[in-house]
C-alpha cells in the first residue's frame, strides 16, 4: 500500500511541475469514448507473495466500457470511467494455495476517477478506484486423485469465500494523438488493489492494460475556458 502511494504521489509532483512549463490559454479537450481492451492481471498474495510468486501466471481478461475526459485547465482534466473487467490469476501445479494447477475469474463492474496532468501531449493520471464483483469462477485441473473442476466462488463469510467490494489506486501514463477534429490516445495503466478479495487468503488485486482509444472531441467544453 505504502509503495502504491509513493508512486501517486510521484507521478502528482512531477506532472505539478510539468504544468508550471505551459502558458497556453486553451483548456484540455473534452470527450467521452468507448474502451475495449485486453487485460493482464495477477494477485499479490501479501505475507505469501515470496514464496507463491513462482507459481504465479498473469490472467488475461477483456475490459470493456467507456471512458469520459472532462478538461479543465490548460494542463489540468478529470478523467472518469465505468466498465465491465476479467481480474484473475492462474497458479501452476505444486503450488501451497491449491496444489493443482488452478485459474481463478473474477468478473467485476468498476469505476476509477483520476486526475490527468497534461504536458503537451504526454500525460500522467493517478486516482482511486472502487470495483464490485459480482460473480467468479475457480478452475483446479485434475490430477491422479482428484478430477477436473470449475466451481462458481462464494462470498458468504466462509474459509474460501470471496469480497464483493475492493478499493485501489490506479495510475499511468499516455500520449494524445490529434486528427483533425478527432484524435487518438495510446493509455497506459497499472492497478494496484489495496483491499484484500478473499475471504481465507490474502489476495490482492494487480492489473495492467494498454488501451488504444478512439476519440470525437467536443464542439464545446462545459468544464473549461476555450
């Protein structure tokens, strides 16, 4: 947790600084724009991460929703997002947790706020997130002894239930391409879960994506002086 803050709060100085370098009287762009995308996501599994991690084999999953920039200030926007993502990880066989080779889905609904400090075209962002998962699936592959199974997870207070709410961070960079009256992002993003989703084991949610988006710029911003 300690380290995921050292980096916002990194990320926040440097782009402070970055803004004190541009005197365009502009604001920011406003737009908001689907986002479909492929994510890769693990777990850090706290006092056991050393000795789990080499069993540890990053999930990929979908990321699908949209995105809304609203610009603010000439080097100053907010960004906020909702959408649908697969968080999971995979553990190979000989591993403490499970034994088996298992797969672990969680199919969740998210919303991160950021704010994005922009340097002409190069950006920073960093800001919260809250997700719920609203259902999930675990995956142990068989062995001599014991067969093949994919089991729908809990979230009743039991020893292998699972949280329905998780709380994190999210931070990253981009670069803004412009066209004409449209334009084009190329975001990249690191999610660091600072709540534990399980209920009998520390797992800790880590994600990260690459997102290329598509935008159509506003004919007008609310939100800034043009």
């Amino acid at each position: 947790m300690t380290q995921a803050f050292k980096v916002s709060k990194f990320l926040l100085a440097t782009a402070f600084i970055f803004s004190l370098q541009i005197t365009t009287s502009h604001a920011q762009n406003t737009y908001m724009s689907p986002v479909i995308n492929v994510v890769n996501s693990n777990f850090n599994y706290g006092n056991a991460n050393e000795t789990m991690k080499p069993f540890k084999k990053d999930a990929k999953g979908i990321m699908a929703g949209v995105t809304f920039q609203a610009g603010i200030t000439p080097t100053l926007s907010v960004v906020a997002e909702t959408y649908f993502v697969m968080k999971g990880a995979t553990l190979k066989a000989g591993n403490p947790l499970t034994v088996n080779k298992s797969t672990l889905r969680l199919y969740n609904a998210e919303i991160p706020v950021m704010a994005r400090f922009h340097l002409n075209h190069l950006y920073i962002n960093a800001g919260p997130y809250v997700s719920y998962t609203f259902s999930g699936k675990i995956k142990t592959e068989s062995s001599a002894s014991i067969p093949e199974k994919s089991n729908d997870i809990s979230f009743n207070h039991v020893a292998d239930g699972f949280k329905r709410w998780e709380l994190g961070v999210q931070a990253g960079a981009g670069y803004n391409f412009s066209i004409k009256k449209r334009a084009m992002a190329l975001d990249l993003r690191y999610g660091y879960g600072l709540t534990n989703v399980s209920q009998d084991a520390e797992r800790y949610n880590r994600t990260f994506t690459v997102s290329l988006i598509f935008v159509k710029l506003w004919k007008t911003n609310p939100f800034g002086r043009k």
